[in-house]
C-alpha cells in the first residue's frame, strides 16, 4: 500500500472528487473512501424530534464554533473503535487552521459536552464525526449546524454513511452517480462558512 500524505491540499482535492480519509484503525494506515451509496442529510428536509426541540428551545447548551477545534477531533475519536488516528487530527488541524474544517461544540459550565466537525467547501459540508458527553449534546450540535448551513446558502450535508442515528434526522442514501452531481453543483457555489456562534 502507497502511504498518503495528508496534505490539505490533497486532502480538500480528493473532497473535491467524492473522497476522503480514513485510517484502519487507531494507529492503521490511511485510505481513500469513497462509500457507494452515500450518505446525505437533506437541509430543506431535516427533521428534528420534538423532545430535541425543547431541549434547543431551553437553551441548555452554549453553542459555539471553532473555539476547541482539535480537543473535538479527539474526543470523537476517544471510542473503543476508531478511524481517526494521530494523523488524521493533525491533518483536520491543519485544515482548520486554513479555515477549511470547523467544530460545532456545546459547552455547559466551562465544559466540552459535545459536538462535531467537518470540512467546508463551495456549498458543500462534509461531516466528519460527532460526539457526546452529555445527553443530547451532539443532536444539539448538528441542528446548530444545519441551522448554520441553511442560513449561510450550503446546499449540501454529506454525511458519508448512513446510520439509524442519522435517519431520524432525515439521513438519505444516493448512488454515486446521482451524489457526484449534486456535489459537482455545490461545489460551484461560492459560500462562506458563516458562524453564529
């Protein structure tokens, strides 16, 4: 196997062409990914429970974003199973740095409760990960961010695989073909990650 480097580069070119990193494992080596379907979440579509509803009403996190960029990388990876190995966090470091991935964090007295993030680019978000300290901390966290993209002008919430987590939110599976074309459209929008943080 030909080791990557993971350049930001690299990296937001092969976004750009339907991929993206993963590592085997904790300290495995790094591949391309390009999963056939793949997974979206709708934006003019997103569903969100009424229980989940209350909770954002009630304001019982402080949503913020891209204060504690790498600390939610690597707590998303603090699993028994992970993809996300060391080169994986410097790598989304150094695109968050240049302003290409961001974080979603729900903080509740000074702490990190959950959150997510993924990498921006045109009008396209590629979710990369979530986590959850605290109950509903993550959900909160994604509908801040659907909220975002929705009101910055994204057209597109890659979500790459689909989970029954993500179907309640109204996660959807498309054939490559089919997801090339939407991601080739909002690739050509000029969009700007607007934080309301």
């Amino acid at each position: 196997m030909i080791p990557l480097r993971l350049e930001p580069g690299q990296i937001l070119r092969a976004y750009r062409l339907g991929f993206f990193p993963m590592a085997e494992s904790r300290s495995g080596p790094v591949s391309w990914c390009s999963p056939d379907p793949r997974a979206i979440i709708p934006l003019d579509s997103f569903h969100v429970g009424r229980s989940l509803r209350r909770t954002v009403r009630r304001k019982v996190f402080d949503v913020r974003c891209d204060t504690a960029f790498e600390r939610v990388v690597r707590l998303c990876a603090q699993r028994e199973e992970t993809w996300i190995s060391e080169e994986i966090v410097r790598a989304y470091c150094a695109l968050s740095e240049g302003g290409w991935a961001h974080s979603v964090e729900c903080w509740t007295e000074g702490d990190l409760a959950g959150g997510l993030y993924g990498v921006a680019i045109g009008a396209a978000f590629f979710g990369e990960s979530m986590f959850s300290l605290r109950t509903d901390a993550s959900k909160v966290a994604l509908v801040h961010l659907v909220e975002i993209l929705r009101s910055s002008g994204y057209t597109l919430l890659d979500a790459q695989f689909a989970t029954d987590h993500l179907r309640r939110f109204g996660a959807c599976e498309l054939p490559r073909e089919e997801y090339l074309k939407i991601l080739d459209a909002a690739l050509g929008r000029d969009v700007r990650f607007a934080s309301r943080s």
